[in-house]
C-alpha cells in the first residue's frame, strides 16, 4: 500500500513540479479516521523539498469541516495574504481513490503542553502573543470573495448561526446536558449577535501552531476555516483546555491576554473589551464540550474506534465545570 | 458472590500493568501515549466502581431537590434541560449544577477537581 502510494505521489508530484521528483523518505506521522499526515522528502528539479502530504482516510469528515480541495484554497489566499502559513503546493485530486494536496513541511514544535512547559521556549513564548495578534489580523484581512465555499455565506448573524449550530449539535447527542444548556441560555441572551464578518481560522489556538526559536513560524489546521465574527478567533486561544495546565495565563497558557489583544485593535482598528471575550471564551468552552462529547460519539458509534476519543466523553467534564465556572464569574 | 479481586482491583491490576509494564517498553511515542490515555481509563473505570452509586444518588439528591420533582437522574436530567430551553431554570440551578459537576468530576478527573479547588 505504501509503496503504492508512494509511486503515484512520485508521479503526480512530477508533473506539478515540471520533471522527474524522486520521493526519498514517506513516513506517516499521524493517521486518523478522516485524514492522514505523511512527511516526504522529495528530490525536485529546482533541488531537494522537504514536503508534507495531507491526504483523506475515507471515514466521514466533521460535519462544517472543509474538504481537502477548499483547504489548500484557503491556505492559498492565506499564503497570498502573507498569513505565516506552509506554503500550499499543489492540491493533488484523488491520491489512490483519495484526495490529497501537499504543502511545505515546517520545522519545529506542535505539541502545546511542551510549548507551555519546556524552558527552552521561553523566549518564543515572550514573542507569541505579538506574533498571534499579527497573524490573526492578517487572516481576518484575507478576502472572502473567493472563498464561496466557507460556512457562513448566508444571511444570519454568525454568532446566531453558531449557537443555532451548537444547540442542533447537543441535542443530537441524546444525553442530557443540563450545564451546557444553561451556558447556551447565558449566551443567547448576552451575546452581541452583530459584528464584523471575515475569515475566521476556526481553530487558532496554541497546539496548532508551528514554533521555533524566533516564536511562530506557521499557522496549521486550516479545516475549521469560516466565516464568522472576529472575536470568535479572539477568544478561542482563551479557552482553559488550551492553556495545558498553565491556567494563570488566560492566553494559551502563555501570557495574559491584554498585549495580544491592544496589538490587534492596533493593527486591524477593531477594539475588543475583555467583558465580551469572557462571554465569547465561555461560547468557545460550550462549543469544545460540545466537541468533545461528539468525539467520543465517533468511537461510540464505532466510526472511529479510539481509547483516546472515548475518555473524551468523561473528561468533557472539566469543560462543564468551566462552563460553570464563567457562568458565576458572569454573573449567571 | 465473585472471589476477589473485586471489579475494581481488577481494573486497578490491569491500569498498572499498562502503565508501568507496557507503556515504558513502547517505541512508538503515539502507541506509548495510547497506552496512558487508556491505563488513564481504567482510573475512571475503577473510582466509577467505587464510587458511581454513591455520587449518583447524590446527584439525584440534589437534582430532585432543584425541581421539587422525584426522579431518575436522567429523566431529572432531561427535565432541567427543558426548563432550562424554555429560558425558565429553578432558582439556584448554577450552585446545584457545580455541585454535580463536582460529582462528575471525582470520577472522571480528580487531579482537575483538586487544582480548581
């Protein structure tokens, strides 16, 4: 199978780099249910390229999330945008009857808990918030036009349409949630249901972004791309499940959020109070419960069979807890 | 009636087995962190089969308490929800979901519970 498929790369990657590419190494590095990873390094006529191939695993994609063919569209406008992202090198068509594209593979460090943790990242973690707040203004700058395909094209407020989507979501759970109930209540009677609508990243948080030495040097996981209201990708990063213990720090388990956000209200003229990130920080903890509770319904259905996502549907707790937790500190 | 170990010494003997026997010898950093997601779900498993009973009917306490109502815990489950949907909670329905989240939170993530508190 590998070999296979390594051939036909080899192929496909010949004709888009204009001559013979030899792939040297093709390793997975992560395999799922709905998508695969592999690294490869390919031998090109304008010289060696270490690449990454992203690739359908023919299980069901989520539901909202894009398919392979619009996320290398978007990470092109992003490329085009100057969002510090992998460069898009060609979206492949069907890769042994699934679709594919490839991208430049980036070096560094994922992994949130160690970006968090690890003393020898100190410097970058200084540096982030900054980088974050650039980044951020840039994919809230990228033009929507051709974007067509991206959830949220239609005429209700994005923050409705997220809650409306949130609520169908939960209930089709078939498990009483009473905590997250009560947190969407809060919400659709306090949330501010006009803003700005533009690209959202839909998943910017720490954990998706490749850092090295100088700090950020790629923003990753583009599937959750949409149209929606700015402060959604404002407060996301907030959000206590991606603070990797280092709960002090509200932002990503590095800093506290205000830097972050003065330089975005600098760069983009868009001010945020921290009274409305808290109740979008409280919508991004109702959507990752609501997230998590459906990951778990992924092996329970037997889609996807994994130790990892079933323990999700118990730990989903700590996430009702913080839902609580925002509610008291709102005011209920 | 079962010779021992219990239910919950079993779980026990296997979450060890995983997490000090096999995770350790694992190449595969995914693989070695599979194992501890699972040895950690074998944790759950066990406080569950101590302590699930118990928390539960507390839960039914305090839950029955809020509506005024008898019940199961899903069906006082289901009923605060739909009170909550109709935009009507009981006075006093966010210290008593705390406290069950608490309950939850005893099985499910202890370690969570304590640093919160």
């Amino acid at each position: 199978m590998t070999v296979e498929l390594r051939a036909a790369l080899e192929a496909r990657l010949s004709s888009l780099f204009g001559g013979k590419v030899q792939v040297e190494r093709f390793a997975l590095l992560a395999g799922g249910a709905s998508m695969e990873a592999w690294a490869v390094d390919a031998q090109t006529p304008s010289g060696p390229m270490p690449l990454l191939l992203r690739r359908g695993a023919g299980g069901r994609i989520y539901r909202d999330a894009l398919s392979l063919a619009q996320e290398h569209r978007v990470l092109e406008a992003a490329w085009k945008a100057g969002v510090k992202v992998p460069r898009p090198r060609g979206y492949l068509g069907e890769l042994l009857g699934r679709e594919a594209y490839v991208m430049d593979r980036l070096q560094g460090e994922t992994v949130g808990r160690r970006l968090v943790q690890r003393p020898e990242f100190a410097a970058a973690r200084a540096v982030l918030p900054g980088q974050m707040a650039q980044e951020l203004a840039r994919i809230h700058a990228i033009d929507p036009a051709p974007l067509e395909f991206l959830p949220g094209t239609g005429a209700s407020s994005p923050v409705l349409r997220g809650l409306e989507g949130l609520t169908a979501q939960l209930a089709s759970l078939e498990e009483p949630h009473p905590s997250l109930e009560l947190g969407l209540l809060h919400l659709r009677r306090h949330l501010p249901s006009d803003g700005p609508r533009v690209v959202c990243h839909g998943d910017f948080r720490v954990g998706n972004f490749m850092v090295g030495a100088e700090g950020l040097s790629g923003v990753l996981d583009w599937e959750f791309a949409h149209l929606g209201d700015p402060r959604e990708d404002l407060a996301w990063p907030m959000v206590r499940a991606w603070r990797f213990r280092a709960d002090p720090l509200r932002l990503g388990g590095i800093a506290q959020p205000q830097e972050f956000i003065d330089r975005y209200a600098a760069l983009t003229g868009r001010s945020v109070t921290l009274a409305e990130l808290r109740l979008f920080e409280l919508l991004g903890n109702v959507r990752w419960a609501v997230g998590a509770l459906t990951q778990a319904r992924r092996h329970l259905s037997g889609e996807e069979r994994s130790v990892e996502l079933a323990v999700l549907g118990r730990l989903a707790a700590e996430i009702e807890h913080e839902v609580l937790f925002l509610l008291e500190e709102g005011g209920g | 009636m079962q010779n021992r170990p219990t239910a919950a010494e079993l779980a026990e003997a296997v979450r060890s087995f995983l997490e000090e026997e096999i995770g350790p010898g694992l190449q595969d950093a995914r693989l070695r962190f599979r194992a501890l997601v699972a040895a950690n779900a074998l944790s759950i498993l066990g406080r569950d089969l101590l302590l699930g009973e118990e928390l539960l009917r507390e839960e039914v306490d305090v839950l029955s308490g809020l509506l005024g109502v008898p019940g199961d815990a899903p069906s006082l489950n289901e009923e605060l929800c739909r009170r909550i949907r109709r935009g009507d909670p009981p006075a006093g329905t966010l210290s008593a979901l705390r406290r069950i989240a608490e309950l939850k939170l005893r099985i499910a993530s202890p370690r969570y519970l304590e640093g919160r508190r």
